[in-house]
C-alpha cells in the first residue's frame, strides 16, 4: 500500500473516533496509544499520559510530580497506570478526549505536516 492510501486510511480512521459517545473508550485507547508509538511519538504519547495524570492527581492521590517521577517509568507503565486510574475513577472519557485533543494538536505541528504531505 503506497504511503498516500495509507495516509488516507488513518485519516478516516482518526475521523470516524472524533465523535461523542464512544461506547467502547479502552480499546479506542488502547488503539491511540499503540498508534502514537507506531509512528514514533513517544514522546507526545508519554506527554498525554502524563497531562491526564497531572490534571487528576488530586482525584488519583498522587503526591509525586508526575513529571518527575515517569521518567523512573517506561512507558507501558505510564499507561496502565493512567488506564487503571480512569477505569477506577470512572475517567475514561477524559483520558480518551485528552488522546483526541492532543491528536488534533500534533496534526496541526509543521514538522508532522512535512512528514505526512
């Protein structure tokens, strides 16, 4: 498959998970996530995580800086981590809206542009 059918491709796919109401959020999660190091954004992907962790530390009781401490972490952790917390705390819509917002962003950065046109 040359790479503009692909490019289209996941563009679809990425449009057809920009709705509301998602019945199924983890495996949309877990599919974003898998997505993100696929394509070598590990960094962002790590970024998101710990955006999310972040935003509810009070909720999740986590005294630690996230920011700090996930580098003590590899990045699957990061993400079961952050995946049991939203289950537990019954934030699977956060989680899966901070995935989308920050999509939305690296798509619009100039240097994924390149890479994709």
């Amino acid at each position: 498959m040359n790479f503009s059918l692909k490019r289209n491709k996941y563009l679809q796919d990425f449009q057809l998970l920009n709705h509301d109401k998602v019945k199924y959020q983890v495996p949309l999660i877990l599919r974003l996530y898998g997505a993100l190091n696929l394509v070598n954004l590990k960094s962002e992907n790590r970024y998101i995580l710990c955006n999310f962790l972040d935003q509810n530390s009070e909720k999740f009781n986590l005294r630690e800086d996230i920011y700090i401490s996930n580098n003590e972490k590899s990045l699957n952790q990061l993400f079961l981590l952050a995946l049991t917390k939203a289950k537990e705390h019954d934030l699977l819509q956060a989680l899966y809206d901070e995935y989308l917002t920050s999509l939305k962003a690296i798509s619009q950065k100039k240097e994924f542009k390149e890479i994709l046109f």
